[in-house]
C-alpha cells in the first residue's frame, strides 16, 4: 500500500513530494528528506532551513539517471545544500556506521551560494565510560560547539573543505568501440550453429501437442541439413574481412538453392564468428562501424569539462577507433551524457599515507621468523 501511495504522488510531479525521483524501496531516507524539503517556507515567507542526519548511502547510491541520482541533482541544482558533516562512528545505541548531518537551506547567505561546504568531524569525540549497545563514543559540548564554529566560519582548513555544486556532477557517456570478427566455416564452428535459436526454430513444430508430429518438422529438419551440408562445401578460409565472407556465403547459398532470410544469415554469421582484433571493422550497410556490445564502456565525466575534450584526452590515445554514442543523452538538458550526482565524501580528505621503507618491512619479517624458529625449538625438545 505505502509503495503505491508513493508512486502515485510521484507520479503527480510538483504537486506532490517525490517529483525529484525515487529511491529504491529498501531505502527511504531520500524518500524522507523529499517530504522535509517540500515543507520549506517560500524565500518570500523569510525560507527555511532543514538538518536531517543519514547514513552513508545517501551520499553515493545509484548511479546517473538513478532515483537517488536525480534527488541529489534536484537538491544541488536547486542550490539548496548548504553543508554536510560526517559525524564520528559508533554514535548511535543500534548501529556502528557512518553517519552524516545534511544542512539544508533556501535561504543562503550570499558567499554561499552556489557552494557546498564538508566539515569532516569524524575525529570530534570522546570515549564513554560505558558502552550502550554500539554506541561507544559521543560528542561533548565543547566539540559540538567546535564543529558548529567551523560551519558558521565558512572558511577552508584541516577540516573543513568548500566546493563548487558542480564539483559533485558528472556526464556518464557511452565508450564504443568497433567490431572485429573472423569468420570460418570450420567444423568446430558449423556445428555451433544448431545452438542457435534461428536455426533451431526451423524444426520446430507450431502446433500444441508435442506428441504430434507435423510435417514441417521433418521439412525443417531437412532444410537444417541441407544448410549444414552447403556450409561444409564453403573453403576452409579464415576470412578477416565479413563481406569477403557473406559473398562466399551468397554464392555457396545460391549453388544449392537455400534462401537465407535476415534471421537465420544473422545465426550463420554468429556461429561462424569469433572476435579477433587483427580483423576489419564490421560495417552497417551506411557504412559506419558496428559496435561491439563486449567491448561497450561508459566514463564519467566533470561537469566542470567538455565532454569531447574529455574523450580526447582520456580515452582516444589508449583506443583510437573508439567513439561516443551520441544517442545516449540526458531527458533534462538533451546534452551528450547521461547527468548524475554523487558525493564521495572520504575523497575530498584523504591524506596519502606512503608505505614503510621496505628495509623496515624486512627487519619486522626477519624478527618474526626469529619468533617462530624459537617456538619450533622449544617444541622439538
């Protein structure tokens, strides 16, 4: 019942809460943070401002076009988020896990408008004296007033970080690159024909009972063999070049009469096809190179860059015949790239730990071999 109740009112757009999107049906924070926002006071009526504590999923779950992607676009390009704080862990009596206060506002201050700030205060805490289920740690006065301090500042340091909106929006573009098949008419490969479904369907019978047997089932068996016997008689070749292969196809299929429709040519050139980079590029009959599904990539790219100038920088020095599908374009903007959302808050204050000097990982290994020789000692005597 609540799911549908749900839908509905999503389904009604601005006038209802869920216009932005959906999360999935496991996670209804977003869900949640909708219904706060859509009780915000006009700008007119003085605003509002909205604080709601989440875990971490809010931040990153759901990729571009996603629910959770288009509620944090809603959000960030409505300019309402203000700021986000990741809070110390083991806060809460029944879970553990991080969590985060999103302060929210439509009534920024001037300086911050069009800016998100990210105060890490995940190192504001003190120990308990007693353990209350999970929780283990909570935050005094002194270091809540600390980390509102730093909110109200506005100002960039060890633990605080200002970014643009954009700074947490990228382009998802689709990467194709071209298809390459070889094609032989081997007897490893004619016989992976009859897994095909074309091919297959020929002796299939159309009626219900399967006890029954039609005539076209024997008809389709015979056309089956007879397909097989004009594919042994093609050259053993390994053809590298696809209408190389479909004109020796065409010719043996005309030699023996077999009128080959698009469905069981398409099960023939599958069959007889296997990837091979050194091959030529298969091509549509305009002329355009066909994609290879394996091979199909995606690659999020800044808001903040071209996306062309993006691709070649990127992507075209490691695969040249590589190119953009321009079909995949975003409902919003109608721009090349499908727009998300996401904040990966650990990236903006990870600090580079370097790794030991190997010397010292050496003399740790030797001490514990020492260790153990010992032990090996004492159990022989």
């Amino acid at each position: 019942m609540d799911e549908e109740a749900v839908k509905a009112e999503h389904e009604r757009g601005t006038a209802g809460r869920f216009s932005a999107g959906l999360p999935r049906i496991s996670d209804g924070q977003l869900l949640f943070l909708q219904h706060m926002l859509s009780h915000m006071k006009v700008v007119s009526n003085g605003g509002s401002r909205v604080a709601i504590i989440m875990n971490g999923s809010p931040l990153f779950t759901g990729g571009a076009g996603s629910g959770e992607s288009e509620i944090r676009r809603w959000i960030l390009e409505n300019d309402w988020l203000e700021a986000l704080v990741a809070l110390p862990e083991q806060l809460f009596y029944n879970t553990g896990i991080a969590t985060y206060v999103w302060v929210l506002t439509n009534r920024k201050a001037p300086e911050r408008k069009g800016k998100v700030q990210l105060i890490d205060a995940t190192s504001f805490w003190v120990p308990m004296r007693k353990s209350l289920g999970s929780k283990r740690r909570e935050i005094p006065h002194e270091k809540a007033a600390e980390i509102l301090s730093i909110l109200e500042s506005f100002e960039e340091g060890e633990n605080s970080k200002i970014y643009p909106t954009t700074q947490f929006g990228y382009r998802r573009i689709t990467v194709e690159r071209p298809l390459k098949l070889n094609f032989q008419a081997s007897p490893e490969r004619i016989e992976c024909l009859k897994e095909e479904r074309a091919f297959a369907k020929l002796a299939e019978s159309k009626k219900r009972n399967p006890e029954v047997k039609a005539p076209e089932e024997e008809l389709g068996r015979k056309q089956q063999e007879k397909i097989l016997d004009m594919l042994r008689t093609l050259p053993d070749t390994l053809f590298k070049d696809r209408p190389a292969f479909e004109k020796s196809l065409k010719t043996a299929a005309s030699d023996h009469g077999i009128k080959l429709d698009v469905s069981l040519k398409k099960a023939i050139l599958n069959a007889l096809s296997e990837r091979d980079e050194t091959a030529e590029v298969c091509r549509d009959s305009k002329g355009n190179p066909e994609p290879d599904t394996n091979l199909r990539d995606t690659e999020n790219v800044p808001l903040s860059e071209s996306v062309e100038f993006f691709f070649e920088r990127e992507v075209k020095p490691h695969v040249p015949l590589a190119w953009i599908d321009e079909s995949k374009r975003d409902e919003k903007d109608g721009e090349v790239g499908i727009v998300g959302y996401e904040i990966n808050f650990n990236r903006y204050f990870y600090t580079y730990e370097p790794p030991r000097p190997l010397e010292e990982i050496e003399g740790d290994i030797k001490k514990l071999e020492g260790e153990i020789l010992d032990m090996l000692r004492e159990v022989a005597e």
